[in-house]
C-alpha cells in the first residue's frame, strides 16, 4: 500500500507504511514514524532519555463495513526537567484515547442525523465511546458561550424529572441560542450565570420573564437598568387558573342538578377563545348555557376576552387605558377572586407595559422547552445531567429531527 494513502485517507503525516494484518474480521495497519527529532511533548526538551517502547492500536476510518485499526510504536520518554515520563506525540490522534482524530470528526458527522445507539451499532463501537465523542465536542463548543453581544434574554424553567425537579433556562431572544442552564428553579439556579454575565460586559436591554417574584429580584438586582418584560402568555394564563377556581367554586355551591349538568365539562370551553371553539360540537351553544346561569362566571368570561386586549393596542398610553379599565371593571364586580387579581395586575402594570417598548416574550423559550422535552422522550432519559445541559445548548442546530 503507497504511503500517501495514509495522508489522503486517515490524515496522517510523517508515517510510513510496513504492513497489514488481518485479524477477527479486522484490518490492521502497521506503519512506522519517519525519523525525527525526539523532544519531551510537555516542554520541548531535546536531551531526553529513552525508556523503550510501546505499541499501541488506534480505531479509525473504516473501510465498508470492515474495522481498520492503525498500529505503531511509541517511543517512552524520560524527561529530566518534568521528571516524569511519557509517550512520543502524535499527529493523528490523542494520545489519552484509542481512536483517530479522522474518526472522531466521522462519529460527530454521524451523530448530525443518527442517535448515540446507532452509530454505536454501525460503527461496532460501545455507547459509552460515542457519547463521550459527542460530550467532549458539545463542551469545547458551548460550555462556556459568549455573552457579550447579548441585549435581550428570556428566562423561565423547566421541569425535566419527576419529583419537581428544574431546569432553569436562558435564551438570547435575538440568536435563538441556549446561553445558560441552571440546576433547579429560582434565584439560586441563576448566580453562576449573573457571575458571567458581569465579566463578559454584555448590556442587557430588556428581560423577558412571568411574574415570579424570584426572577423579578434576580434581574432587577442583577440587572438594575435593564427593562423587566413579564410575558403575557403567563399573565393569560394565571387568570385562566383563578378562572378555573372561580368556576370549580360556583360548581360546588349550586344544589339544583339542571344546573350543575350544564356548568359540568365547562372548564375547557371557559379557557379557550372564542374563535377556536369547535361549532360542530356546539361548544359555543354549551358556553352561553353555562355562563347564563351564573352571572359572576359570565363577568370573569369576558374580563378574559379583555385582558387579552391589552397586547394588541396602538401604543402604551391605550395599552395603559384599557388596563385601568379592566381594573375597574374587576374591581366594580365585587367578586374576591378578580379583586384580587386586580390588585396583582396593577403592581405588575411596569412589566406589562414595557411590552410597548421591548416586544419580547418567553414564547421563543417555550418552543425550545417543548424541543428539550421532545429530546428527552427520544432519548429515553438522561443519567449524565452534565450531558443533558449540553444538549440543550446545542439543541438550537436541530434542523430535522431531535435524536438523543
């Protein structure tokens, strides 16, 4: 075989070629370093003591379906400076693994479209190997990502095991990229990433979070001149859920049977909006039902359809107008459960009215945690979590299909 196949094929320089062997279905490459200046790897010394040799076999391209291994001698080496002894260099794969750097750029292509199982099978290689390929790669390239154009971000968690147990999750709303992942959920979750952000001189202009208490004293400590944005897909969301109770409430207290037959099953129709109730199911027929035997869930109904309203005005002072009106509307009701919701709306009206200057949201992060459940389902799990919060920075070059 010519020697430069072994350039052209594996990448190897300095090589010469002596033989092939073939062994348990295995082809074996024997080649030999050119001769060259022995030095010390670790600090280039050159009056160094030989120790003898070592031959070692390296895994890598194959050719069909067949194993190739390349096999060589390593020279030992005795270094008086370090005192320490170690193996000759090489050019073509690291010294710490038993497969090529040609290999390993292969198994990574592979592993674009195909799962850790399957190029485990392909290759005829453990698991075990290839995912620690892929960790290796994903902790070089995203372990530590650049945060200094960073302006808007987006946070909120996401629960990844049973028990409650989170992840808490950041986005630059602008690249669409994972920037970090803590473990756990609140304020806590988030420190080493303020720790980060301050070194990396980045000036955020706006956040875009729900209205935990928690993630509002993160930011507006961690980020005094930034503009807290709070997410009107939560707000909508926490007035479905007094909603709910309002309903659940009402359910309880009316005794006549007609009546509580036709309130029964309400819950979905209460929640979804009117232009996506199902008319061949007479959904909306079963609503008017519903919300005209009781006058306070029919108030509450159509306080829903209003607070919707407050994001789809001209400018902020109109986005202010209606949300004084929804106030006073809530408030002139009379009923405990929108009062209250009143009073949660007024002290959080900053956030929601920077909406008008920063229009950002955490839906971008919402569809990347429906991505990050859909990997892990794939995946069956992940046991390294260290793993897990790679995949999830890297999840944003998904093109296709996420494989886990």
């Amino acid at each position: 075989m010519s020697t430069s196949i072994l350039y052209h094929g594996w990448g190897m320089i300095g090589y010469n070629y002596r033989t092939t062997r073939y062994e348990a279905g295995a082809m074996v490459f024997v080649v030999q370093p050119k001769g060259k200046i022995i030095c010390c790897p670790e600090c280039q010394r050159v009056d160094v003591t030989l120790r003898g040799t070592k031959t070692r076999q390296f895994r890598t391209l194959p050719i069909g379906r067949k194993r190739v291994f390349i096999e060589t001698d390593m020279q030992r080496i005795w270094c008086p400076a370090c005192d320490f002894v170690r193996q000759s260099p090489l050019n073509f794969a690291d010294p710490k693994v038993t497969y090529t750097r040609q290999l390993e750029r292969y198994i990574l292509d592979l592993l674009g479209s195909m799962t850790i199982q399957d190029v485990a099978q392909h290759l005829q290689m453990s698991w075990d190997t290839i995912k620690e390929i892929q960790k290796r790669d994903l902790t070089a390239r995203f372990s530590r990502p650049k945060l200094r154009h960073m302006q808007r971000l987006a946070i909120d968690e996401i629960a990844v095991f049973k028990g409650h147990r989170y992840l808490t999750v950041v986005m630059d709303l602008d690249s669409g990229c994972v920037v970090f992942v803590g473990n756990g959920k609140g304020a806590d979750a988030l420190e080493p990433f303020w720790v980060r952000l301050k070194r990396s001189g980045a000036k955020i202009e706006a956040v875009a979070i729900d209205m935990s208490p928690a993630y509002i004293e993160a930011v507006t400590t961690n980020l005094p001149h930034a503009a807290v944005v709070f997410d009107h897909f939560h707000v909508v969301k926490m007035f479905n859920e007094k909603l709910s109770d309002l309903r659940r409430d009402i359910f309880r207290e009316i005794a006549d049977k007609k009546q509580r037959t036709i309130l029964k099953g309400t819950r979905w129709l209460l929640l979804k909006n009117p232009e996506n109730l199902d008319q061949s199911r007479n959904e909306k027929d079963r609503l008017d039902d519903a919300l005209n035997i009781n006058l306070p869930l029919s108030i509450a109904y159509y306080l829903k359809e209003d607070l919707r309203q407050i994001w789809s005005q001209e400018n902020k002072v109109k986005a202010g107008e209606c949300i004084d009106a929804w106030v006073g509307k809530a408030k002139a009701s009379q009923i405990r459960i929108l009062e209250k919701f009143a009073q949660t709306l007024e002290s959080h009206r900053y956030g929601i009215l920077a909406y008008y200057r920063h229009r950002i949201s955490t839906g971008p992060l919402e569809g990347m945690n429906n991505k990050i459940k859909t990997m892990k389902r794939q995946a069956y799990g992940f046991r390294d979590m260290e793993f897990f919060k790679l995949r999830i920075m890297a999840i944003h070059e998904a093109k296709h299909v996420l494989v886990g």
